[in-house]
C-alpha cells in the first residue's frame, strides 16, 4: 500500500476518533447539566474514540515511509494532512507513488 493511501486512513481514524470524542463530550456535558452521572457506555465511546486517534498517530509514525528509500514522511514530529512531493532522505518524487 502506498503512503498517500496509508496516509488517508490514519488521518480518517484520526478525524473519526476526534469526533467521536466530541460528541461524546457533548453528550456528557448534557447529562451533567442535568445532575445525573454519566453512563458508562459514554466513557467507553470516549475512551474508544482516544484509542482510534492515538493508533492512527503511531500508525502513521511507523508505517508511513518514502516506497523507494524506506526513510520516514513525518519528519519533525508530525503527522502531515497531506504527504510532500519529494523524499526528505533521497528526493524522489512521492507524486506518482500510488
């Protein structure tokens, strides 16, 4: 699988697991409002909702890698939206890598 798909799902696990977490929040903030503890269901979506954001992160970080060099796209620390158009380490083009 190339980066540029790779790099699609970790970011679609990502987003998916900040807005379940969102909303959960929400939800919770709504039964607080009210006085009522919230349910435990709640906690697992939140807690489901970090795991699929923190996964996708350490996905990225150990699998998204330059298909010619092996060497890896997050360069700094980060974990882009969007793949640059050359390899850090060797320079090939990453554009007609899929």
């Amino acid at each position: 699988m190339g980066p540029h798909k790779l790099l699609k799902i970790c970011n679609g696990f990502f987003f998916g697991g900040l807005g379940l977490t969102a909303v959960i929040y929400l939800i919770g903030e709504s039964y607080q409002w009210r006085g009522n503890d919230v349910p435990v269901f709640l906690w697992i979506a939140a807690g489901v909702g970090l795991l699929s954001m923190i996964g996708s992160v350490l996905a990225a970080f150990l699998k998204v890698r330059c298909p010619y060099c092996d060497a890896s796209l997050m360069s700094g620390g980060r974990v882009p939206t969007s793949l640059p158009h050359f390899c850090p380490d060797c320079g090939k083009t990453l554009d007609d890598c899929d």
